[in-house]
C-alpha cells in the first residue's frame, strides 16, 4: 500500500498535482488538488497532463500500459493492448463500424493482443476503451514488460474463487451466478451482450441522470441508449411502448445526485412489458441493499468499496435467480476478457475486510453529511437518507454508502475556494479508505455543463466519497475549508 500515510497526510496542495492516489505502482487515481488543476486536465493543458504520474486506467493509459503500447506499436500505428484476443477483436469491430475506411489490424505477443489503429480510428479505440473497460490492466502490463513476475495460475483461481464466494455471501446466492471483469463496465459490457439473447439489435433505456459511461457505452458500442429523467411511471410506461428496449438501467443509488428509482415498481412495469432490468450498485453497494429480488442482473465496479484500496481495477456482474430470464442468461453471459490473475490476487486481499470497512465508511458519511447539512454556507447535501426509494432498498442492518455531494450558496466561486483549501485527497474514483473529492460535474461533464446543469446537476457540485478517518477531525477540516 501508500507509504504515505493519506488518513493524516492527504494529497491536497498544489504541489501535489499529478501524485498517484494511492503512492503505489496500481494507483487507479491521482490528485488534481486545485480547481485551475481540473480546468487544466479537462482543457488538456500540456504542462498539467505531463505533471500526472498516472490515470483512471478507463480515461487513458495507465504509464506502464503506455509503455507497452510503445514497444507493441508497428507500422506508425497506436497500438492498444488487450489481455485477449475476443477483447481486441472487439475493439476492432467497433472501430470498424464507426469508421468503414480507417485501417486497423491485430498482433498478439506472448501474453497480450495488441489493436493497432490509424488517425481516424484511434479515437474509436479509445472510446471503446474507456466505455467498456475491457483493456489490459498495469498489472499485466507490468508482467509483459518484466517488471513484476507471473503470478501462479492456481494462485490466482483460487482468489477468483475467493472473490466469488465473497460476493455470494453478501448477496446471498450461489457463487456460480457472478462472474468477475476487468472493470466494472465490462461487467456492463458482458450484461449487454448476454441481453442480446433476448432482445437483439435494441437500444436500451437509463433512468435518472446516469454515470457518464453507464449512459455512453449502451449509446456508443452496442445499439444506442435513452435516458429518461425523473421517477414518472406513466412516462416510463410511454417510453416502454414506444421503444421497445433491450433492458432498463438503473443505478442504486445514481452518481452524483445519489437517488433511486422506485425500484420494485420499475421492475414490475418492465417485467410486465417482457424487458429486464440492469442495475449498478457500486455505490450502495450489496452490503446495504437488497436489489436482487427486483433486478435480472446486477453489475458492480468491485474497484471501488468492495475493494477499497484504490490500486485495483475489476467488476462482477450477478444473474438474479428471480429473474424469469435466469437460465437464458446464465447460458448468454460470455465475457471476453476476464480478471486478470494479478488483479484478482490483489482484489482478493484487499477486500477481506469488507464486511468491516464499508459500515464505518457509510457511518462516517452519514456523519459528514449531517454536519454539513448545518453549515451557513451550504446550500444543498446529496446524501442517500433522504431518498425513500432507497431506504425501501436498504437491508435491516444496511447502511447509505460512502458518497455525498454538496452545493455551495455562493456557487462557482465559493465552490472553487472551498475545494483549494479542502484538506483531503482530491481526485476521480470512490470507495478508497482515505476521503476523496472532486468537483464531479468539471471531471464528467466538461463538454456538456450546460446539459448536466439542465439535469439538476451544477457545474460547482462537489462530490465526496468519505474515507476512515476520525469523523470529529474530518469535519474540522471540511468546516475550516467552509470558513476559508
């Protein structure tokens, strides 16, 4: 793990900028502790991009995955490493479709499949990337280029087994429903594509304001993707009718506004129309909710709560035994990439106490809400207590998850200074043990401020995913960062 201690000694001043979050090779975040710092990174401002020692391994490549792309790159071309051939034949076809005349071909070394993509497909690849999550992990980039050896195959099985069984108990199913992803929106990609056994070539149907890529990857690799705002059953029940789709996606609860639909009565309506049900339950997470009995399949980035370290990428994607769909699904679900043996070694270790971290991440959050609830200067908390349709979810002894968000009376400007001086780690991702923030929408949404404002979603919102720290001494530091 970090040998820097990020509960007492958080990344959170300029001359953080770029760190790794946490100070370790697998880091899947990394500070961006000003808010010019943000601007910088989303207006792709050189000086910014070459201070970042890595990246969410969706949004670009991890440095050891950009140096073995370098040594697999032929021809001029940008070369994309996949842990599988299925993943890169994959890519390719979606570079195919979106640009018929680009030029794209497929090498594979001893242990990774590389894509190769000219100017006009590159951006392809890269959104295949980033939307799916089904690129190589640093940790097999690693293994490629000698850094880190092979881990024993049984090793790593035995975790997988380890990690499923985990899952199962939380859950409460069999272990042979789950299968694990290299992220979680591959466990998306696979649900999507097991859907196709059911209702092929379809488009499918989000609600509520989504996760960026929960939203794009329906929309952009498979067969297109409408989002429905608000919690209007007659509205859904229109748009059921009318488009027909492969599956309703919800998430459990949503990202940043952290509500959820009125699941059961969802389910029931799309049930009745022949049309499953996905949902995303990263944030409140299997130990708080009781999903299952509304929901076909339910898929989950396990980086986040479950694993709680920050240094690893994988997903998990369960087939609801109360699906009427259940068997057809089970046969359906073939993903073509999975975890990763170094990924899965280090999921399972990391995620032995979860049963103990994520009540006392929920209850800190709970905690931190409440008092900013208080605060003169706040405008407005995000927090899952106050969502009945999720606290008709929640288990007996379940909690709301890590995630707040809040808005400032003063917006933007006030919103700006506040996070500068913020005394907590800053950057993308959730569910580390250490609290994370970011000004969400500015990272998300960059392009599209308006529509996310439009949504209910300002461009100044803050999100926070609330770490172990001491509760009495975290709030001294967002109180003096209000005060500020």
């Amino acid at each position: 793990m970090s040998p820097r201690d990020l509960l007492h000694d958080p990344c959170w001043q300029g001359k953080d900028l770029g760190q790794p979050l946490p100070d370790a090779t697998h880091a899947v975040s990394m500070t961006l502790p000003r808010w010019q710092d943000v601007i910088a990174y989303e207006e792709k401002d050189p000086a910014c991009r070459k201070a970042l020692q890595t990246i969410y391994p969706r949004f670009g490549l991890h440095p050891l995955l950009q140096e073995l792309s370098v040594q697999m790159a032929v021809d001029g071309l940008t070369a994309w490493p996949f842990s599988t051939e299925a993943a890169a034949r994959a890519a390719q076809a979606h570079c195919q479709r979106q640009e018929p005349d680009g030029h794209t071909r497929l090498t594979r070394d001893e242990t990774l499949v590389a894509l190769h993509t000219d100017a006009s497909t590159s951006p392809h690849a890269k959104a295949f990337w980033q939307h799916t999550g089904l690129g190589a992990s640093s940790r097999q980039a690693a293994v490629a280029l000698g850094r880190e050896s092979a881990p024993a195959p049984a090793t790593a099985e035995a975790a997988r087994t380890a990690v499923r069984q985990r899952l199962a108990a939380i859950h409460g199913i069999e272990a042979h429903r789950i299968s694990l992803h290299p992220a979680g929106m591959a466990g998306l990609h696979a649900a999507l594509s097991a859907i196709q056994s059911l209702k092929p070539n379809r488009p499918t149907l989000q609600l509520g304001f989504p996760y960026v890529d929960v939203l794009k990857q329906p929309q952009v690799v498979f067969h297109g993707g409408e989002l429905l705002q608000g919690n209007n059953l007659e509205e859904l029940k229109d748009a059921l009718e009318r488009r027909d789709p492969a599956a309703v996606i919800v998430e459990l609860p949503s990202n940043p506004l952290l509500r959820c639909v009125d699941l059961p009565a969802v389910a029931e309506l799309a049930h009745r129309h022949g049309i499953p049900v996905i949902a995303d339950d990263t944030i409140g997470t299997g130990l708080n909710l009781r999903a299952l009995p509304h929901v076909d399949l339910i898929f989950t980035s396990l980086t986040k709560s479950f694993a709680g370290r920050g240094d690893v990428m994988a997903g998990s994607l369960l087939v609801s035994p109360h699906s009427p769909w259940s068997d057809q699904l089970l046969t359906a679900i073939s993903p073509v990439a999975r975890l990763a043996d170094g990924d899965a070694i280090a999921l399972e270790e990391a995620s032995r106490d979860v049963d103990q971290r994520v009540p006392q991440l929920d209850a800190n959050a709970l905690a931190l809400a409440e008092r900013l609830e208080r605060h003169p200067a706040v405008a407005r908390v995000q927090h899952p207590k106050d969502c009945p349709h999720f606290l008709a979810l929640m288990r007996p002894d379940g909690g709301h998850g890590c995630l707040l968000s809040l808005e400032l009376k003063q917006g933007e400007a006030k919103a700006s200074r506040v996070y500068d001086a913020l005394r907590v780690c800053k950057g993308p991702s959730l569910g580390t043990s250490f609290t994370l923030a970011c000004p969400y929408t500015q990272l998300a949404h960059y392009d599209e401020l308006g529509w996310a404002a439009e949504c209910g979603v300002p461009s100044h919102l803050l999100r926070v995913s609330v770490g172990l720290e001491d509760p009495g001494e975290l709030w001294e530091r967002f109180r003096d960062a209000l005060d500020a």
